[in-house]
C-alpha cells in the first residue's frame, strides 16, 4: 500500500507541474485543451480504496485550481472523475482482476484500457467544461470543445500509455 502511494504521489507530482508549467498553455486551434494531469487518476493503482482515490483526485484538482485560478473547477471534475473510476474498471476489466496492478494497456488490454480511459476522460472534461460554461448558451460550441479535447486527451494518454510501454519492456 505504501509502494502504490508512493508511485501515486510521485506521478501526481510529475504531472501537475507538466500540466501547470506547460499544458495549460495549449489550447489547439483555441477549442480543444489538453489536460493530461488526469493521467494520474487513470494510473492509480487498483488496490488504493474509492476513498483514497477520490482523496487524491480531490488534491489533484485542488492544485491545479490554485495554479490555474479556476476556483473549483478543476476540483470538481476530479472529484467526480475519481469516484468514477473505480466502477468504470469494474464495468470494463475482468472479474477476477488482481488489486496489486496499475492500470494498463498491457495489464487490461489495449480494448479495455482505451474504453477505461476515453470513459474517465469523458466524465472529467464534460464536468469541467459543464462548470466553466454554467449556463447551454451555445450547446454545439460547447459540444465541440468537449470532444475536441477529450479526442486530443485521450490521443495523447494513448501515446504516452505505448510510450511507457516501449520504454519498460523494449516493445510495443
């Protein structure tokens, strides 16, 4: 249990000042975002409690809200995120899934794992920008910059998700 906290806060570190440093900066084609600081919820290993994980995304979302100046936004899509991902790698993976695993390609399966990420991905970046909008205004605008990013999200968690994978192993 300390080992998986450990690797949590690690990458929870890692990504956040990725996320505050660099990405909050990128906004391709200034519709879709990218926010790859939910990598560390999808990566949280399967043993942590629901709790804990929505712990953990309720501080990721905290510090990037106090970075971003987003009063809460960031919060409450983690939060909701978080309480999330334990039944969408229920849904998703096996019955019989060992606890002491990270969630990955290679561990669920490249079908399952895309359908757990684009899941989590989902949940967050609809919350998110639900909450930044408050209000249906301009509901295809708003349509657009949640698929928009959640695609370019998603694409990149993929990438680094092979990424990862060829640096562990040597293949793909």
């Amino acid at each position: 249990m300390i080992k998986s906290i450990v690797k949590v806060l690690y990458i929870f570190l890692m990504f956040t000042a990725l996320q505050v440093l660099l990405l909050n900066k990128i906004h391709l084609f200034g519709i879709a975002s990218l926010f790859l600081y939910i990598y560390v919820i999808i990566k949280a290993p399967v043993n942590l409690s629901r709790s804990l994980m929505v712990v953990i995304a309720f501080l990721l979302g905290f510090v990037i809200d106090m970075f971003s100046n987003t009063l809460g936004m960031h919060t409450a899509a983690c939060t909701l995120a978080g309480f999330f991902r334990d039944p969408l790698l229920k849904v998703f993976a096996e019955r019989d899934m060992p606890e002491d695993i990270t969630p990955s390609s290679r561990q669920l399966g490249s079908g399952v794992y895309f359908k757990y990420v684009v899941s989590v991905v989902i949940i967050h970046h609809a919350a998110l920008f639900l909450i930044e909008s408050l209000s249906l205004y301009d509901p295809l605008f708003l349509t657009i910059r949640i698929v928009a990013s959640v695609i370019f999200t998603s694409l990149i968690i993929l990438i680094l998700e092979q990424f990862s994978i060829v640096m562990r192993h040597g293949t793909a």
